[in-house]
C-alpha cells in the first residue's frame, strides 16, 4: 500500500516507505539543490517573484558549502521522515522548511499552504522536473502536497509516521496540529507567533547622507511593508537610543514615508484597523501620543512607559509604537518568550547579544540588521534546524 | 451644555448650515469633555489624539472612535449602579458583538428623539400598523436581537399591530384581509428589515398570488442593503417589487446603528438619506482621515448628541458614502443628505500566522 494519501494532491516526490536517513548535506541533496537552484535562475516565470530568487539564491551550491561549514561533526545522521506544515500566507515558506530538512538528512513531506500561490507552482515544477530526471533516487525525499486544513485525518496520518514534525503558522496551527499524536520517539518543532522589535540608535540616523536614508527607509519597507508588517520578524515596537532622538525620527520617518508612501496604498480597512489600534493600545500604555504624519501610511503610537502587555497592541499594513530611553534595559521586564527578532540601526551587534544572553532574557532568538530580518537560515527561532532534525551516533 | 430636555423640542430638519454646525460643535465638544471625565479609557484616546477641547473650532475636530472599538473594549461614562440596559449588535455567530451602556437618560433620550425623527414621515399619530416579519421573533427570546429590539423600538409608532408572517414564515393572509378591511380608509405603518421584506414578505406575496391593497401604507424599513447587493438587487428594483405586489409607494430606508439609536437617517421622498439636527454625516478619505468634498466617496463618521451614558458621540463607520448635498434636497428637508454605498472589504492579509478568521 503506498503511504502517499490519494486524498492529496502531491506536487512531487514518491513513496518514502523505503527511505534511508541520510548524513548532514549529503552530496546527493547538495547536488539536487544546486541544480534546483539552476533551474530557478534561469526560469523566466521565476524572475517575477523576488522571494523565489532569494529561495534560489540561498541553494547555490557555494552557499550550501558555506552552510555546511558550520556543521564539521561527522557523527550525525537524519531523523528518517519529516512531516512539515508550512504556513498558510507566506508562500516560500515551505521550500526553505523542506531545504532544511533534507540537508539535515530527512525524507520530507511538506504541506503546503492550499493557497493558490504561483510560487508553490513554480519550485514544485523545477523540483518535479528535476526528480523525474536525473535526481530520482531522491524523489522518496522530496513529497510536497496540498490539503484542506480540515482534513485532520491526514495530518493524524503523516504525523503518525513521522520521526520529526515541523509546524509553521501561529499558535492556532500549533494546537490543531499537536491534536494530532506523534510517535513516541518522534520530535516537534513549532514556529507559533512571534512578536519582533527595531533598536535605533538616533545619532546614525542623523549621521548618514540622504541616500543613505533612502537606502534605510528601503530595507525597512522590506522588513515590514512588504509582508503587511505581518511576518513573524517585522518590527512593531520601534525603541529609540541615544540624543536627538526627536530630529531622528522625524528624519527617518519621512523616509519612510516617502518611500512607503509610493508603493503601499492604505485600503480603507487597513486605515481603521491601524486607528482602531491605537486607540486601543492607548487605554493600555501609558503616555500614549499618536504622531501626526502626512496621512495613513505610517501610524505612530509614542509611548511613555513599555508594559508587559505590549506584544498584544500590534496591527499589519504600518502601525508602530515607539518608545526612547537611554539605554535598552526598559526591555528586560517586558520580554517575553514570544518576542523573537531584534534588528537594529547603528548599534553593535555584540552588545546586542550580550544584552539577551547577560540578562537572560526568556524571548528574543535573533539579532539582525535592518533589511535582513527576513533572511533565512538553519537556525530560526532559536532552532538549530540541522541539529535538531538530526541524531547525534555517540561513541563511548 | 444645552439642556438635555429641550432636545426634542428642536425643528427635525430646518436649520441652516452655520446655525446647525456651529451648535454640533460646542455641544459634541461639551460631550467629549463629559466623557472624559467620565470614561478614563476615552480620556487616554482623547489625550492620544492630541485635540484640544479647550480649542476645538470645528467638531470634525473631534476623535472619531472606529465602531470596532466597542467590540473590544467596555466604553461607559456612568457608574454600574446607574447602567439601565446594555444594548448588544447584531453581531453574526462566532464574531464580537458591541456593547452599548445605556442609562435611563440616555435610553429615554433615543427614544423621544427617534419619536421626532419618524414622525416627520408618519405623522403624530398611532396609525395601525403592519410588521413585515415573524411573529416568532418577539415570543421566541433566543431569537431576540437587533432585529426583535428595532421591532419593539418601532413598535412604539403603531397601534393595533399585526405580523405578515406566522411563526413557520408563511404569510397571514386571513390576519391581513381582516386587518386591511378593519382599517380601511385609513393610513397603513408597515416595519420591516430590507432583506426580510424581500426574501420573506414579497417572495411570499407572490408564492401564495395574494395582492393586498397597501397604496395608503408608508414603509419604514432598515437593516442594511448587504445581502440584496449580494443578490445585485438595486434600491428601484425592490421599490418597484413593493409596487407590483402590493401597491406601496411610500416607502423609506433609514440607515443607523445600535451604537447611535435613535439619531437614524431616513430616506426622503427623494431617495436621500437625511441627516437631523441631532446628527450628522461627516464623509472621510481613508488615505488620511481627512473631510471629503461632497460628492467624494469616504468613510463615513457619524456624529450624535444622544450618548451620555458612553462615549459613542463622534464615531467612525465601517461604511462607504457620499455627500450628496446640504439644504438643497427638493423634498425641502435642510442639513446633509448623503447615500451609503456598503461596508468597506476585508483585505487578505500576508504574514506569517494564519489565525485570522477563517473565510467561509
């Protein structure tokens, strides 16, 4: 009997009844994601979407051995089966949770989001293409479907087979999908909500040229605008360092606007949403102002005083609360386990580490410079995904 | 602050711009000052958005509050001990519903003002009247809604009443006969929910070939055009089904809210929703909140002297419309006059969570 639900539409991969765990970055998976990577390149259809480019990108073959780099032990093999349920409204997603998973050394079965996104369609093709050729051996390795969320069956099916399972998408998917047993023996790892802030220093936002800021205000389009400010990683507390900091702001933030302002119009439900927003956070943090913009594209809540509730007053499509002190430390009672990037402009990234780890800070997983909050890799959430979804051979 | 009482008393709608703007604004600013005194959540809105009530020129000044706020917050400017009813949206299965705390003053208030307001098209007197709806949806409580509550408030307006429908939704063709020749002669109330009317009443007139004579009738009816424009019916298509089935010519929407009862806008014999002295209409862009021109599509704010008791004076909708003008409509009625396209859509929204309400 194949082990591949006829209820599914399977987008590639074949029957993973037989599949031998494999070591970290094998050369057989290095070799399929590189020409994975190939195809991708060269495909026009790909060109459209800038988050397929970036997916190929990170599968060239140099990057893959830069990645290895990281992992010298040769101790370790894959988990066996891999279950992966990717989130439903971030469309690259599941490549890059499959990626990991197979350079761990996994057979996978992905679920993709039943969204009809043009980016699923796209990679699964190169990855159909690519396993009915020359890299057939790895097709038992490489299974992505698409499935009704209501199908629990389903999920209760793969999860009982699998060795590792992998849930993206919010709490809510958490839960349903943990309703779903697991072998004993089998490990999760969950990705559920996340709340992620900006630290700026104001003096380098006063310090740089206007083509500098214009260069700033792109990257933090990228980092929030771009996704509905509604990716795990997009900044929602802006925490202002430093002197001068009402110049700063006014300085970023018009180029912020100006450059936002172009590119992400505000539909009227996403304008009283960000109103509603506000307000409602300023019933809960105290001293809070709202800023006057030019219109609805930017809406800044200032407050006084930073509370534990503060992860809850977050809204998409542009609404920031932000908050200055001298130092960061305002943050150490407010951080929970949910908060989990911290970027930053003009601050040192080793005293940014320092501030989690000297504090013991229970949330924040990653610290990166705006622009690259969304960049992924093997370690997310402060998962060791190679590691994680491998077993250590121990020798006594 | 004007006296509450004399409210009433004032002309529906008579008075001119300047006279009208000039009184919304000093007594919506002396309500916003009362509420902040007396809702601490609205005072930290208030001080957020940053309006000076000391300095107000304008009321389009004022905070607007979405309506959604009300859905997630408990917003009352009175002590529990002076609550006299708590008024709850219509809010569909599984969504939020707004809650509205209404002390005695302000319930009465709506009353009388509502009173005003439909008399201006009924007349002063009780005529007999026709619910265009079950008769369940009073005796049956769990049905009891903003449906059973916009009966009974109406209800007020008639005397003898009867329902269209019996409590298997079948229309009451010996009730109506006995009814209409008791009252013959005489003007006809008819009540109802546009899309009950539609669905329900018309659809049933049809079915069962029973053409009552109701050209001395005068409908009110409200409730939302959402699900005829689903249907892609248009205002003229469901006043001409009323004609051909049974004869109604008079017949006047009214748009409102539970989150404003009492100051509703009704329809004119025009085809204008109008704004009374006790309300208005203020049309905003969504791109910055600014005041629309007339003419320009906007979200639409509503503006009402009759919430004391919590602090939905100055709200922000989530419906489209337009100005269409002020003191020039030909039905004579003075202040705005406007009409409503729909409700605003829900965007589909990236990111990496997907809890969000899940799409039927």
């Amino acid at each position: 009997m194949s082990k591949r639900n006829n209820s599914c539409t399977w987008l590639c991969g074949a029957d993973w009844e037989s599949v031998k765990p494999l070591r970290p970055f094998d050369e057989s998976v290095l070799a399929f994601l590189a020409d994975v990577s190939a195809a991708l390149l060269r495909s026009r259809e790909a060109k459209a979407y800038p988050d397929v480019a970036t997916f190929a990108f990170f599968c060239r073959r140099a990057n893959l051995e830069r990645l290895r780099a990281d992992y010298p032990e040769n101790d370790r093999l894959g988990r066996g089966l891999t279950f992966h349920i990717a989130p439903s409204n971030v469309p690259i997603n599941f490549a890059y949770s499959l990626v990991a998973a197979l350079l761990a050394g996994n057979a996978c079965v992905v679920k993709a989001s039943s969204q009809d996104f043009a980016q699923t369609r796209i990679v699964c093709r190169v990855l159909d293409e690519l396993l009915q050729g020359v890299h057939s051996a790895l097709a038992p390795y490489v299974n992505v479907c698409i499935y009704a969320r209501e199908r629990q069956d389903i999920t209760e099916e793969l999860s009982a087979q699998c060795d590792a399972r992998i849930i993206w998408g919010g709490d809510e998917t958490v839960r349903r999908v943990r309703a779903a047993q697991l072998a004993p023996h089998a490990v999760e790892v969950t990705f559920p909500d996340r709340y992620s802030l900006l630290a700026v220093d104001a003096q380098a936002i006063l310090a740089m040229d206007d083509s500098q800021l214009a260069r700033l205000a792109q990257d933090f389009y990228n980092d929030t605008y771009l996704t509905d400010q509604n990716a795990c990683t997009s900044p929602r507390l802006v925490y202002w360092l430093g002197k001068e900091t009402a110049a700063a702001q006014q300085r970023f933030w018009q180029a912020v606007h100006s450059y936002a302002a172009q590119r992400y119009p505000t539909e009227p439900v996403v304008a009283v949403d960000k109103l509603t927003a506000a307000y409602r956070a300023a019933v809960a943090l105290p001293g809070a102002k709202l800023c006057v913009m030019p219109d609805n594209t930017v809406v800044r809540l200032q407050v006084d005083a930073l509370t534990p509730d503060l992860d809850e007053h977050r809204c998409a499509g542009g609404f920031f609360v932000e908050y200055t002190a001298e130092t960061l430390d305002d943050l150490i009672p407010v951080v929970k386990r949910k908060y989990q990037t911290l970027s930053y402009i003009g601050l040192n990234v080793d005293e940014l580490k320092r501030f989690v780890v000297d504090n013991g800070l229970r949330g924040i997983d990653r610290i990166a410079p705006i622009g690259h909050t969304m960049d992924f890799a093997l370690v997310w959430d402060g998962h060791d995904l190679i590691r994680s979804l491998s077993r250590c051979i121990s020798v006594l | 602050m004007f006296d509450v009482n004399e409210l009433p008393s004032l002309p529906a709608y008579e008075w001119a711009h300047e006279e009208k703007h000039a009184f919304l604004t000093r007594e919506l600013t002396e309500l916003t000052r009362h509420h902040a005194q007396h809702c601490p959540e609205y005072a930290r809105m208030l001080s957020a958005w940053g309006t000076d009530v000391e300095n107000v020129q304008s009321f389009e000044e004022l905070p607007f509050l979405p309506v959604r706020l009300f859905k997630e917050l408990s917003l009352k400017s009175v002590v529990d001990e002076e609550l006299h009813k708590t008024m709850t949206s219509s809010g569909t299965t599984g969504q939020q519903v707004s809650r509205i705390y209404l002390d005695r003053e302000t319930s009465t208030l709506q009353s009388k003002i509502l009173s005003r307001i439909v008399g201006e098209f009924l007349g002063k007197q009780r005529l007999p009247m026709i619910i265009l709806d079950t008769s369940a949806i009073i005796k049956n409580r769990a049905m009891f809604s903003a449906r059973g509550a916009g009966i009974l408030g109406f209800s007020m307006f008639g005397r003898d009443k009867i329902y269209a429908l019996d409590e298997n939704m079948q229309l009451d063709v010996e009730g109506l006969k006995a009814f209409l020749e008791k009252h013959e002669g005489e003007d006809i109330f008819l009540f109802g929910f546009t899309f009950m009317i539609w669905q329900h009443f018309c659809a049933e007139l049809r079915r069962v070939g029973y053409r009552p004579d109701l050209s001395r009738g005068v409908l009110i009816h409200g409730g939302g055009w959402k699900k005829l424009a689903d249907q892609h019916i248009t205002t003229q298509q469901f006043k001409q089904e009323l004609n051909e089935t049974c004869g109604l010519t008079r017949v006047h929407d009214y748009y409102g809210m539970v989150e404003q009862t009492g100051t509703i806008y009704m329809e004119c014999e025009c085809g204008h929703l109008h704004a009374p002295v006790w309300s208005d209409i203020t049309i905003r862009r969504s791109t910055d909140f600014s005041v629309a021109d007339v003419g320009e599509l906007g979200l639409i704010q509503v503006s009402s002297l009759l919430p004391h008791s919590y602090p939905g004076h100055v709200l922000l909708t989530e419906d489209e419309g337009r100005i269409l003008g002020e003191e020039d409509c030909p039905c004579g009625r003075k202040g705005k006059y406007f009409e409503i396209i729909g409700r605003i859509k829900r965007a589909e929204v990236r990111g990496c969570s997907d809890t969000y309400e899940q799409k039927k």
